[in-house]
C-alpha cells in the first residue's frame, strides 16, 4: 500500500512509561472522513495494544468511533481487518500486544476494509 | 426567483441537482460522500439551508451527516442508535426468531416547527430521534415494543422501518411503516402505537392474509391538508384511508400491475396521486419494459399512464420506495430516480418528463425542496 506522508520514528523520553508515536494506515474511506492525509501518528502508552491504538484513534478523531468497532459491543466490525507487521491481527482480543516493530513506530498498524466489490 | 433542489441518495453517493422555478436547466453537484450509500436526504421545512443525510457501509457502519448551509458543506454529527434495553428477536425470513440489530438508517424526516429534531426510521425496524440537530439520538421504544415485534419479519432490504409522515394539525400524531410489520400510528409523540392495518390483504405471505400486523407495505402518503387521508402503495396493492389509518381500501383500478414502491400526492390536489406500476416481486422492473408513471386523479381506481419522455421500450429498472418526491410549484414538479441511474422530472404535473440526469449510482432516495 503507497501512503503519502509517513510518520516519523518513535519519540523516546527517557522514561519506561513515555507514551510512543505510532503509526496507524487508514482506508481511503475512512481517511477521507476524518480529513487526514497519508498516515496517522498517535500516541500510545505502553504497551501498545490493538485496544490502545484504536482507543487513541478514537480520541483523535472522533468521528471515527462506529467505524471501525462497533459502538456497543466495541468489538471489530465485521468487514474490518487489521493487520501488524505481516500478522493478521484481526481475530486477537483488545489486549494483545503490537509486534515490536509496529510499537517502536518503525511499521504501521494497518486498517482494512476488507476485500470486497460493492 | 424561485427555484428547486433535488437531493439525490445513491449507492455511491449523494447528488444535488438545483435549477431555477422553470425547472429547465440543471445544475448538478457532487458526488458527495463518494463510496458510500447514501439511503436518504432530507432538509427541514422550516430552515432550508438545513439538510440530513444518511450515509453507510457495509464496512464501516452508518454516519449521520449535517448541514447548515444548503448542502454546500457537510458536518458528521451523531451515529450510536442504541435500542433502548434488550431488543429482544423478531422473525427471520423462515420464521424462526432472530436478534434485533442496527443496520442503517433507512429515512430521516426532520420536524415540522424545529429544525434541530429529526426522527430516524432504522433497520433492524426501530424508531430514533434527535432534539439536538443530530448530535445524539434516542430511541422511542414505545413502537418496538408494541407488542407484535416479535412477529415482524424482513422484507427483501431488510426489516425497515422506511416511511414517517407527520400530521401537521396533530404535532402529537405520526405514522410510520415497517417492511414487513405493517403502519403504525402514535397519539401522543410516540410514546404508544397502534397496529392501523384493518383491511389490508397479504395473501401468500401470512397465515391469516388479514392479520393485524405483518403486511409489507412499502409506502404511506399524506397531503397536509387533508391528515386523515392516506394512500398506500403495498408489496401488492394500492390503498387509501379516509379515517387517519383506521381501514383501508383498494383504488389500484385499472392499473396494470399493483405491485410498486413509491407513492406521492400532488402539492396542490389532494386527490391527484402518483405511482410507478412495477411487474412483481420478483421481477422489479417495469411491465412490458416501458416505464410509466401512473397518475390518479380520482384519489385512486381510475389511472392513466403518464408517458411522455420516459422510455417506452427494452426499459428494465426499478423505482425504489423513497426515490419519488413533489416540489410545491406551481404546476406541480414531480420528481423520480431509477435503479439505473437517471433521475426524471416533470415541471406540468406529470404530463411530459426529462431525465436531469442519466447516469448516476442506482437512486435510493429522492427528495425536492422548493426554493424561495
């Protein structure tokens, strides 16, 4: 997937509970609703998990709560997948822990829609 | 100088077609929300420049979008349509029970005096409203637990609740209807509903053809200013009630199929009353491949077809229950999309039509407001 405008590394301040920068891919979609282009910095306290990162999303833009997990249940919605460093991550609970690299900020934590027509 | 704006709801977007009182030249503007099905736009009577939209996915669930300045520019309001409690089941399509579930929603209809409540007819069938132009909604559960909804089933798009008409002498009278449970009416803003389906017919489809609740109707229509008077188009049949719901006849006379989606009453004749025959249930394009529109002047029973300017051969597309509206001008400018993408019009009460456009994403909705 080509992505304008990466993020940069993660940002260390010295302490072991210093939030880092990660990097989220969005779907056209769903950049286009929150009015961002390429990818999506945010800051995550450690450790980062797919509850977190999503959370933190949320919370920087919030017209994206409903999109991506459903309101009530919180759980992903069905025709979204989420993918990490080469692992699908779409079926691991909330807690699960991002690979490293995708912690460190050095690989995004990517949103799909999944593959469909329509 | 008067004018009109069609607001355009399709599978991949939303289109706003304006043009001045005589309705000859046409400007159009978008696609907005590009992607995304765009089931409904509605603007508010009272402050036009104040418009709705309902906007989803398959992927990405529903959004509610504002706006404050006719469509030019749009704002994401409020998306959580919580039910109220435990939704409980109604039928699937084999009868057996089945989780209620938010979908999409299917209609919104502002308010008549205030521009900042709107009510939402959502699938799986359940009643919202807004009092806060659209930042959260509530449900009015007193409709879903009518008492029959665990009887209510799907129809092919689902179990909808597609149609809310205000009464505009009775702020505390609404009707809706629910695909396939029948027409609702509240009293007292919604708070309680009752079944208003006495005389309605569904062979085929109930075991009592005549049951209370159940029936697949597709559309409800009022003129304002005659509230007690409704005309239906069902699954199968057009009908009409002269006692606010309360029974129901036939007037689909001598059209030459029953089976349709929308119906509209003309702004400045009550009993001047539109529809667009289809063949079937299962066959959801025009007879004969000619698509016609077929006005009533009579209030029903006595139909002539309307085809000047409408394809009249090799014509295999359907017109969708919201996707007819009227403006107020005079004559009358009656307005329709197709599942094939054009959009007709007539400025002369039906009588000759043009396509705006021709080549959209397959029309869900279409509604018109009339411009100062």
């Amino acid at each position: 997937m080509k992505v304008r405008g990466a993020a940069g590394p993660a940002i260390a301040r010295g302490g072991a509970d210093v939030a880092v920068r990660l990097r989220v891919v969005l779907p056209e979609h769903l950049r286009n609703l929150a009015d961002v282009r390429g990818e999506v910095a945010l800051e995550v306290p450690p450790p980062a998990t797919i509850g977190r990162v999503l959370d933190a999303l949320e919370a920087l833009h919030p017209v994206l709560r409903g999109t991506i997990l459903d309101h009530a249940t919180r759980r992903r919605r069905a025709f979204v997948r989420f993918f990490a460093n080469g692992r699908d991550l779409s079926h691991e609970p909330m807690e699960t822990e991002l690979p490293d690299a995708v912690a460190r900020g050095e690989e995004p934590f990517v949103v799909v829609g999944a593959m469909a027509g329509g | 100088m008067s004018g009109v704006r069609v607001l355009v709801g399709t599978r991949k977007g939303a289109f706003i077609l304006t043009a001045d009182g005589k309705r000859d030249r046409w400007d159009v503007q978008g696609p907005l929300f590009a992607g995304w099905e765009v089931y409904h736009l509605k603007g508010s009577p009272i402050d036009l420049n104040r418009i709705y939209a309902s906007q989803s996915t398959g992927w990405f669930g529903q959004l509610i979008q504002r706006s404050d300045d006719g469509g030019t520019s749009w704002t994401p309001v409020g998306n959580e349509f919580a039910y109220e409690g435990v939704p409980g089941t109604h039928q699937w399509y084999d009868g057996t029970a089945h989780p209620w579930a938010f979908t999409r929603v299917w209609h919104l209809e502002p308010s008549l005096d205030d521009p900042d409540t709107v009510y939402a007819g959502v699938e799986d069938a359940a009643l919202f409203r807004t009092t806060d132009a659209g930042a959260s909604w509530h449900e009015l559960p007193g409709l879903r637990r009518h008492g029959s909804g665990a009887n209510w089933q799907p129809g092919a798009g689902g179990m909808c609740l597609h149609t809310i008409v205000l009464d505009p002498t009775r702020p505390q009278r609404m009707f809706i209807a629910i695909s396939a449970a029948g027409v609702f009416r509240t009293d007292d803003g919604g708070v309680s509903w009752h079944a208003m389906n006495r005389g309605l017919r569904s062979d085929g489809v109930l075991p009592d053809p005549e049951a209370d609740v159940g029936h697949c109707v597709h559309r409800i229509a009022m003129h304002p200013s005659r509230p007690d008077v409704l005309f239906m188009q069902k699954h199968w049949d057009v009908m009409r009630s002269d006692d606010g719901g309360g029974s129901w006849t036939e007037v689909s006379g001598n059209l030459p199929s029953d089976f349709g989606f929308p119906i509209e009453v003309h702004a400045h004749e009550p009993e001047t009353i539109y529809v667009v025959p289809i063949k079937s249930d299962s066959e959801h394009y025009p007879p004969d491949g000619k698509l016609r529109v077929y006005r009533s002047r009579t209030g029903g029973n006595e139909w002539e077809a309307l085809t000047s300017g409408l394809p009249q051969e090799d014509c295999y597309v359907n017109v969708l229950r919201d996707a007819m509206a009227v403006d107020s001008l005079g004559p009358c400018g009656i307005y329709f999309g197709t599942t094939g993408g054009q959009v007709y019009a007539s400025s002369d009460d039906g009588d000759h039509w043009a396509p705006i456009v021709r080549d959209l994403p397959a029309v869900l909705s279409v509604e018109v407001q009339t411009l100062p």
